[in-house]
C-alpha cells in the first residue's frame, strides 16, 4: 500500500483522523424531529459493524490548561427544539457501529458522525474520509428505503440560520509540549490555512452581511479558545482527551476547519496542520503575536477578493499569504522525512502565488475557490446574483448526490484538480496506524469483542489490550488466524 | 529558534475594511473555462428556496 509518496515506518510523523458530521433531511420531516431521525439514520446502516463503543476513558470536560469544566454549554435553540423529548440512554441514543476499517459511526447531537481510524499518511486518512461519505450515503438510502421518503445528505457547516456542525480534525501530539508553545504554533495556522482550504458560503450568519466568504465556520467563532464545541466555539479548542496515555500524550482537537468536498482540501487541511506541529517539534516555529484570533479569522473569511488581513500586535498587521510562507520557509530548516509532508510545502507555495496572479491555477484546487467561480459563471449567465439562490446553490454544491451535487457537476466535468483518491481505503485499515489492530479484531474475531474503544480492546474472556498509538502496526495482523496469537502479538 | 522574516505594514488610522462593509467578490477575472451549459441548467433547476427550507440542530 505505501509508496515513495506516502510515509511508512521510518518516515511516518503525525497520526491523525477526521471526523465528520453531516447534515441530512427527510422529506415530510423537520429539525424537530432530528435528534430522533438521525438515531435512526445511523441504525439503518447495511455496512457491516460492531455495535458497541466503550465511552469509560472518555472526558470531554478535561480542559488543557490544567483543569476540568462542570459541564459544557448546549445549544440554546437546541434545546427547545428538545422541550418535552424523552432521551433514550447514551448507548441507545449514539447506536455506535464500529466498523471493519476501524473506523466509528454514529449519532452525535442529532447528526450522524464518521470518524475515520487514525491515520500515519494524509493519503489514507483522505480515502477513509471518502469512504466515510458512502458509509453515510448508504445507510440514508438505507432509510430512505424503509421510510418511502426522500432522503438526503448535505457534507456542509451550517444551515444559514444559525446553527453549525463540525469537523474536527484529531493529531496525537506529546504531551512535552507546553500549552502555550502548542497553541502559538496552531493558532495562526488555522486562522491562515483557511484560503488554501475553506469551503466557502454565501453571506453570513453574524457580524453583518457579506456576500460571499471563504469558510463556513468563521461566523460560529466567538473566543480565542475554550474547551467548548456546542456553543461558544473556539478558534483553539482546549479539549484534553487524548484517548491514549494521559501523561505521554494530548490530542490536538480542531474544530475551526471546514467539511471539505475537495479531497485535496481535505489533505491539505490536515497537513498544513501537521507541519505546524513539526515544526513545534524542532523548536522552529514562525511567531507571530495575533492578539485577536477571532477578528483575524473573521476577516480572512469574510476578504474572498483580496489578501485578507491579520492584525499583530503594535498596530500592525500581515496577510495569510506570509503566514503560511513563514511556515514554509521555517520548514526549510528542518528536518522533514515525511514525503507528503514535503510534497504540501511545494504545493502551498505554488497555489499562494497563483491565487492572485494566475486564478484559473488556483480555483481548481480549493473547494471556496471552486464553488465562488461555479456561482459567478451562473450569475454570469442569469445575469444577476441573488443572493438567497445563491444560498440554495451554494447548499446544492455540498449535496452528497453524484447525480445532483454541485461539487461531482464539476468533477465530472474535469474542471477540478487534485481531486484524486488513493484507493487503499476499501477493506483495510491505514496502513501503519493502531487502527489495523483494532481492524483485525472486528474482521476476524467480532464475537470475543466485549467491548472498544480508540486506545483499548477488552475481550470476553477478561483480557484487555492498550493500543499504544505510536507504534507502528503491521497490515499482517489482519492475518493472524487465532485469536491467542493475535494477544499475542499486541503485547509484545 | 526561528524568528519569521515577517513583512509587515503600520496600521493605517482607518482600517482599509471593516467586517461587512464590502461589496462582496467581483468574478475572477479569466474567460476560460467556462462551465458547461448542462452544468448551468441544471442548478438552474434547483429550488431557490431550498436554503430557505434547510434547518439543522447545532452540532460540535
């Protein structure tokens, strides 16, 4: 499965994954009814799975800077959309399926969620997310079927009424690392990384009225960073959970990035983040005193024609552009094996110089670019840009229909590019990731499974298997034909 | 460690844009390529009220 381009054992440096969660409607249903339809979404799954998942390591109250929130903030309108609702319990309500790639889907707030297995190479964690779109895909057919309804799934950010759904990125990231060193190195990065990989939407939802702007999330972000998800969202998500060995490890949780349709978003989202997080390694990261992360991530957003704009400290200010070729050139004095890692500073350079200076080089490989140049064309020929159709357009590109979906009109006209899969995903795991192990038992030895979870496997007969996610896990596993063997092995 | 090379500008006294109050994006500037018609008839089709009727609970 690995080639030249992807990184294996010696060469591998971030585990990552994404997880997303869709928006969905069904005909002759509404958003009061969601919370109930998307339990049943997911359990209409034909995929194969294990339905189990094991939330007893889990805190999402664990805040990195040391200490531990009572409770987090919920939805408002959420709320009374639940007024009178009697909630089934947690496991009933999540209906988890474990799935034979390692990967995890269920219900999370009222939307069905795909969370990839960890991935070593940007190559498999994109084919994984990719799957994640079928997974989804086929179980709303699923019920579609079964309800004799219409059914259909939107990969987007927000209803432009307000509410907004994430998609978090996940990089395991060692815990040596001081906060505030980590959060200085991600911060500008994900305020800056949105030109290259933003999904894009029409106006806004806070802050006054736009047109168009780059991401659908920028509108949710109102504090520099918090522990929060729901509501008060963070640029900087300060979530400790790191679903491996608290003292060895953190999870780098990021909620600011967009659902991307674009592959070569999604792949360049994860890497840039990841070449952050290497230079953070090395003691070499670029600074930069951005003293409202919030403004700065609103205006680059919010500026689709233009640089767009950072305010620094000392009433000065710089661009995305220099953000992100700071990071670049801070890369060029250190040590990088990893060759996707090496492959994206060349393809990040390339595209900041095409944006303004050679735009038909550029729009073809970032999915807000994509989307505004298709809308233009179509006002173009309507002669008018009307700004709620535009909506409906701009809804209709994230459509997962490969018949009906704006995005797949534009693929399939060739009009896009980077846009290739690596096709590794169908029936293995990542290769390398701690997530083959966790593959090898829920392919070969589903019935011993007690119960799972990211970091842990516990069978039946009372043993349990800590999955260290640093090492490097052989694709053979998924071979071994005893179960004894495969323990075995794992505890070497 | 690395101090970036930063380029950066003193803040002018009035900021060059404020949140909103720009007219939105003008159309690339490129004649090619062009979408196809099929393409363009076909979110022509699409209910203009469809964003309108699309409402979500708040996720993560």
């Amino acid at each position: 499965m690995s080639s030249s381009f992807t990184p294996d054992k010696q060469t591998r440096s971030i585990l990552a994954g994404i997880d997303t969660e869709y928006g969905f409607t069904i005909e002759g249903r509404d958003v009061t009814n969601q919370a109930d339809d998307s339990m049943a979404f997911v359990r209409h799954s034909p995929d194969e799975g294990l339905l189990m998942w094991d939330y007893q390591s889990e805190n999402p109250r664990r805040d990195m800077r040391g200490f531990q929130v009572n409770h987090l903030t919920f939805d408002a309108q959420d709320a009374e959309f639940d007024g009178g609702r009697s909630r089934p319990p947690a496991a009933e309500e999540r209906s988890d399926r474990a799935l034979p790639n390692g990967a995890r889907f269920y219900n999370d707030h009222g939307h069905p969620e795909y969370a990839t297995p960890e991935s070593w190479s940007l190559a498999d964690l994109v084919a994984h997310e990719q799957l994640g779109d079928q997974v989804v895909l086929n179980a709303a057919r699923a019920l579609s079927q079964k309800l004799n309804r219409e059914v259909q799934v939107y990969k987007n950010n927000t209803d432009f009424h307000g509410a907004s759904w994430g998609t978090h990125e996940s990089y395991l990231t060692p815990r040596k690392h001081e906060f505030n060193d980590l959060a200085r190195a991600i911060i500008p990065m994900l305020i800056a990384r949105q030109v290259l990989t933003g999904a894009g939407k029409v106006g806004s939802e806070s802050k006054g009225p736009v047109k168009f702007q780059i991401t659908q999330r920028a509108d949710f972000f109102v504090e520099p960073m918090n522990v929060e998800t729901l509501s008060r969202r963070p640029v900087f998500n300060t979530r400790d959970e790191p679903h491996a060995d608290s003292s060895k490890w953190r999870r780098l949780h990021v909620i600011s990035g967009d659902s991307n349709m674009h592959p070569g978003c999604t792949r360049r989202k994860v890497g840039l983040v990841k070449l952050a997080l290497i230079l953070l390694d090395q003691d070499r990261v670029p600074q930069w005193e951005i003293p409202d992360p919030v403004t700065s991530f609103q205006l680059v957003s919010r500026d689709a024609v233009g640089e767009g704009r950072v305010e620094l400290e000392a009433r000065s200010w710089t661009t995305p552009r220099q953000i992100l070729e700071s990071y670049c050139d801070a890369a060029d004095h250190a040590e990088i094996a990893d060759p996707e890692i090496l492959e994206l500073l060349s393809e990040t350079r390339t595209l900041l110089e095409a944006r303004h200076s050679n735009p038909d080089n550029f729009w073809p490989h970032v999915d807000w670019a994509a989307k505004l140049w298709l809308l233009n064309q179509f006002a173009d020929s309507e002669g008018q840009w009307e700004q709620s159709a535009m909506q409906a357009l701009d809804l209709q590109y994230h459509l997962l229909d490969r018949e009906d979906g704006l995005y797949y009109g534009l693929s399939s006209a060739g009009l896009l590019c980077g846009n290739d899969v690596h096709p590794s995903a169908h029936g293995l795991p990542p290769n390398g990731s701690r997530a083959v192990a966790r593959a090898a038992f829920i392919q070969n030895f589903p019935e011993q499974i007690e119960t799972l979870s990211w970091g842990q496997i516990r069978l039946k007969s009372g043993e349990s298997i800590t999955l260290d996610p640093s090492l490097w896990y052989e694709q053979g596993l998924l071979d071994v034909e005893s179960i004894e063997e495969l323990t075995r092995r794992l505890s070497q | 460690m690395i101090y970036a090379d930063r380029k950066q500008a003193p803040m002018p006294s009035e900021p060059q844009r404020k949140l909103g109050d720009d007219g939105g994006p003008s159309k690339p500037d490129i004649e090619r390529p062009t979408a196809p018609n099929e393409l363009l008839k076909r979110m022509k089709n699409i209910d203009p009220d469809q964003a309108k009727k699309y409402r979500q609970r708040s996720g993560q």
